[in-house]
C-alpha cells in the first residue's frame, strides 16, 4: 500500500464523506471504494475511525442479541459478537496482533523483528497471543451478558470504538512509521493532536450517554473501560515504536485488539 501523497497546498482538508470512505475502505472488508488517497483523507480517515468502531460494534451486539432472543447462552453469544468485527476486517486486526507478538517476543533488532511481522507464517507467540486475547474476549462478553442482555450489548459497541480510538491515537503526529511503505506509512502522523484529544472526549462521552439507562455506576464502568483501553493501547504503542522505530499496520491491529480486550474486561467487572 503506497503512502499518501504529499499534502497538496490548495486542497489541504477533506470532506466527511472523503474520511467515512477513507476509514470504511482501509479498516473494514465492507465494499467501500476510497476516492482520495492523499494525506487530508488519511487525517480525515483516521478521525472517523471511530465511527466504523461504533458500526463494527453494533453489528457485533446486534449478533449476541439476536442468539440471545433465540434461545443461546451467553457464552454462545460472546463467541458470536467476537466473531464479527473479525469477520468484518478479514481478520487483519487478529493478524496484526499476531504479527506484533512474534516480532516483539523474537528479541531481535527493529529489522529483523519488522521481516519476521512480514513472513507469512504465524510463530509460537503469536498463537499463544491470539489464543489469550481471543479467550479473555469471549470470557468477558460472557461475563457481560450473564450479567444483563443490554450490559453485554454496551460492552460491545464500547470495545469497538476503543479499539478503534486507539489507531486515531496512533496515527497522530509525532508516532512516524516503521517502514517507508504500507498502512503505517499510509496514516502515521497525520492526526493534529488536537484531534486526537478531542476523539476521546467524544468517544468517552458517547460511551457514558449510552450507558446512561445502566446507572451511575453504568457510565462510570464505560468511561473507565474507554480509559484503560487508551492506557494499555498508549503502552503498547510506545513499546512498538522503542522497539520497530515507529508504527506499521500490524501494530495498528495489534493496537486495535488490545484495546478492545481491555475495555471488555472492565466492561465486564462489578
């Protein structure tokens, strides 16, 4: 995937619409042709992620529910509303992870661990990964759902705009890419600080809205699940960019994942 080009100087913003297909196109498997590829779509793109988090995470609670109404356990459920947001990205999220597990757990210099993220092949942590993240997801939802129907619904839209909150946080400017080419290269560093900031004011705010009809306590565990999903994406990210030299796009899923994981287990306690 070629960078963006440079940012053009009579044209330097991007409609919503250039953004919303910019996100939908990159981040989802959904059939959405990206019009521009320049550095304001990619700004506006990364800005709108979290949209495309909050359609992934409806579909996601939309599948719980109906099993649910069917007649299905909760942990049935879970397993359902994992199974979407991985089906609706390919599974490029789940990859990356195990990409930036094996390249992280290998040890080895940013240019070798950077070729072994590109084979094709999966090693020992990136499994041991996937299986963990994969199981603490499920065991949360379930968790969730045991607890009250609409409790696991919230937790899964929540999950999913924080995960993808986590790569508008990645791409702001200041995190450079690890390779000269690729996703990473596509959207690093094109998000203001100021955007940045001002998407997790939203998110936050959309998360406690939504969880208003649980409580006080309801808002608080939702806030507090966005919050501990930035924490542990924000570490992660830093530990990537120490080790690889900067982001790429198994880092963003790698971010994407761990993110959702977090904001699914404080979802599901208390």
């Amino acid at each position: 995937m070629p960078a963006p080009s440079p940012e053009p100087s009579a044209e330097a913003t991007a409609s919503a619409s250039d953004g919303l297909r910019f996100a939908f196109g990159t981040l989802t498997a959904l059939p959405v042709t990206v019009t521009r590829w320049d550095r304001p779509a990619a700004r506006a793109g990364m800005l709108c992620a979290p949209a495309v988090g909050l359609v992934a995470g409806a579909l996601a609670a939309g599948a719980g529910l109906l099993l649910l109404l069917l007649g299905a356990g909760a942990l049935l459920a879970a397993v359902a509303t994992v199974a979407v947001p991985a089906v609706l990205t390919r599974g490029l999220h789940l990859d990356g992870l195990a990409d930036t597990a094996d390249g992280l757990g290998s040890a080895k210099p940013a240019g070798d661990a950077l070729r072994i993220m590109k084979q094709s092949d999966i090693g020992p942590f990136g499994v041991l990964t996937l299986v963990l993240v994969l199981l603490a997801q499920v065991a949360a939802l379930a968790q969730a759902y045991g607890h009250d129907w609409a409790r696991g619904a919230l937790a899964a839209v929540v999950s999913a705009l924080a995960a993808r909150l986590a790569l508008t946080l990645a791409a702001r400017r200041g995190v450079p890419p690890a390779r000269p080419e690729g996703l990473g290269a596509a959207v690093a560093g094109v998000v203001p600080v100021p955007g940045a900031v001002g998407a997790v004011l939203a998110v936050a705010g959309l998360a406690a809205a939504g969880s208003a009809f649980l409580g006080a306590f309801g808002v608080l565990r939702a806030v507090l699940a966005v919050a501990a999903a930035v924490a542990v994406a924000e570490l992660l990210l830093r530990h990537c960019v120490r080790r690889f030299g900067g982001v790429t796009g198994d880092v963003f899923g790698g971010l994407a994942e761990t993110a959702a994981t977090a904001a699914l287990v404080v979802s599901s306690l208390g």
